[in-house]
C-alpha cells in the first residue's frame, strides 16, 4: 500500500488547520465599549456602571489589576468576546436540567447559578421553564452587565463564602460553571454553604476539569468553535492571542503543581497596558471531589463535555 498520498493529505490538513489558528489571530473584533471610559478619570461617570480607572495615566504606562479587581465595567464588557460561552452554555444547561428532572419536574426547579458573569445560563435555565434561576457574582460590574443584556432576570452580587448570600434549603440545583470552583482558594467553607442552600435530594452541578491535559486557549483564539490546536501540537499550546480594533489581547495559562495563573495583557493604541493576574487553585480532580464530598455531598455522575469539542472538560454531578 502506498502511504505517500495519505501522509501528504495528512500533511496538508494539518497545515491548513495552523493557517486558519494563525488567520483567526489576526482576525480584528470589534468590541461595543459604549458607556464605558477605559481611560476616564474616576471622577467622571459611566452610562449605567461605577467608573473606575483601568489605566495608569499617560502614555506607555501599566495598570495592574489581580484576582476579583479584573471584574469591572470595562471587562464585563470585553469577557463574552474573549471567553464566547454561548460555544458550551447550551449543552451545559441541557444536561443539568435533565439530570436535576430525575427529582423533581422541571417547571418546580429553584435554580441559582453561582459565578454568573454576564448572564448567559441564566437566561437559558430561564427560557427551558423553570419555577425559578437567580445568577449570583461578586462583581458588581459583571451583575450590572447581566442586567444589562437580560433585564427581566434576576441577578445579585453575592459572595458564595458567605452563608447569609442565601437560605437553607433555597434551591434545588446550585450550579458553578467555566472554572468558577478553581477561583476560590479556601473551598471549604463555600462547599458547606452550598449544602446548607439546597434542599434535600438538590443537585449540584460543578465544571471540573483534568489541569494538565484541558485546552487554556480562548475561545475566539481558536480557529473554530470547539476546536482544540492541542492534539497537533508538539508541547501544550497555552496562549491565546486575539486582535481587537482597540487593543490587542495575549492571555497566558501557566499551571504550577496545584497553582495556576492566567494572565492577560491589552495593549492600546495610545501605548497604555492593562495586566491582569487571575490566580486559581487546582487540585487533581480526586481530590477535588473528595473536597466537595467532605462536604456532605453524595458523587452522582459526571459529563464528558469531548462532544462539544472540550477534551478533558467535565460536569460533575453530586446530591444532597
């Protein structure tokens, strides 16, 4: 059998798959900033959000924000354009909704998703008929921003640490989607909120994934929705890099033991800089599990989300 014609169509595909990754970086989006001032003084005042001052003043200068400081008015706005969860928020509330029905009917379920963002799940959970969903956020800007798109649904700025965010048996499924769980350092205190919140027989949907083996590139750094560069590369690819008509973003996944850091970087026309360090926690998925087990939850099932092209990526199912 002849191998040259397959080895070189496989050659050609896989060139013309980093053609694309490689023209998908350059592509320019553009961002509707309308209402915010990314380089207004914090004595001025935004359309609908507290200003804030992102930039360091003059030219060439650097503004660094860490961990719950990235989440103000300017990145509420830019998050969906780099992050992109409509690419997994379907599927992701599908299959919360189908395992939570083995309980209890759909149009009965109390749902609060924790880690809301800008609102997507719970304008999804809402449309599917539910009794109820409430999103909660710490960030007032990213609470702000959910109104904003979604304002006949109910957002709160909450803190998921805090046990009077909610009351005992409040919910019947708490959900934490798109790493939200890896951003609390100290879990334990949250896990047990969560427990007390939901009702007996309540479900607890949380995103888990495999730290070493999951793709950190951005959705709109890939060439395709769902598509992961991982598998044609040589060493792990964790760097996204997206152009913008305003500023051009890098964004930087570095996993150390149980620590990681995702770092970004925008870079404006006038020369001022952005930074962000988000850290995040990250235990291997056992002992993840075994943190939420602790808790008093019961492991129920778990989700391989590869169908909708995030390898290593899952929900875990876990009862009161």
């Amino acid at each position: 059998m002849d191998v040259w014609p397959l080895g070189i169509a496989i050659f050609i595909s896989v060139c013309c798959i980093f053609y694309l990754w490689e023209l998908a970086k350059s592509y320019r989006v553009s961002v509707d900033l309308d209402g915010i001032e990314p380089f207004a003084s914090t004595s001025g005042k935004g359309s609908g959000y507290a200003t804030t001052e992102p930039f360091a003043s003059g030219n060439g200068e650097v503004a660094q924000h860490i961990d719950d400081t990235c989440y103000d008015a300017f990145y509420a706005k830019v998050y969906d354009y780099l992050v992109q969860p409509l690419a997994r928020a379907p599927m992701e509330t599908k299959v919360s909704l189908e395992f939570a029905e083995k309980t209890k009917p759909r149009s009965e379920l109390r749902i609060a998703d924790i880690g809301s963002g800008t609102g997507i799940h719970v304008e999804l959970f809402a449309r599917e008929g539910v009794l109820s969903v409430v999103g909660f956020d710490k960030s007032e800007h990213m609470v702000a921003e959910a109104k904003r798109r979604f304002p006949t649904r109910e957002f709160v700025i909450g803190d998921a640490s805090v046990a009077t965010m909610a009351t005992a048996d409040q919910f019947d499924m708490v959900t934490m989607f798109y790493f939200t769980v890896y951003m609390v350092p100290e879990r334990t205190q949250m896990l047990r909120n969560i427990y007390l919140w939901l009702a007996p027989g309540g479900v607890f949907v949380c995103h888990i994934v495999n730290k070493v083996k999951f793709d950190p590139v951005l959705e709109a750094a890939s060439p395709f929705v769902g598509f992961s560069v991982q598998k044609y590369a040589d060493q792990r690819v964790t760097k996204s890099a997206v152009t913008f008509e305003e500023f051009d973003y890098v964004g930087d996944f570095q996993l150390n033991g149980s620590r990681a850091v995702y770092e970004e970087v925008f870079k404006f026309k006038d020369g001022r800089v952005r930074r962000h360090e988000q850290r995040v926690w990250m235990p291997n998925i056992d002992l993840l599990v075994g943190e939420i087990t602790a808790a008093g939850f019961k492991y129920a099932h778990h989700t391989d989300l590869t169908a909708i092209g995030y390898e290593y990526n899952y929900l875990f199912f876990f009862q009161k």
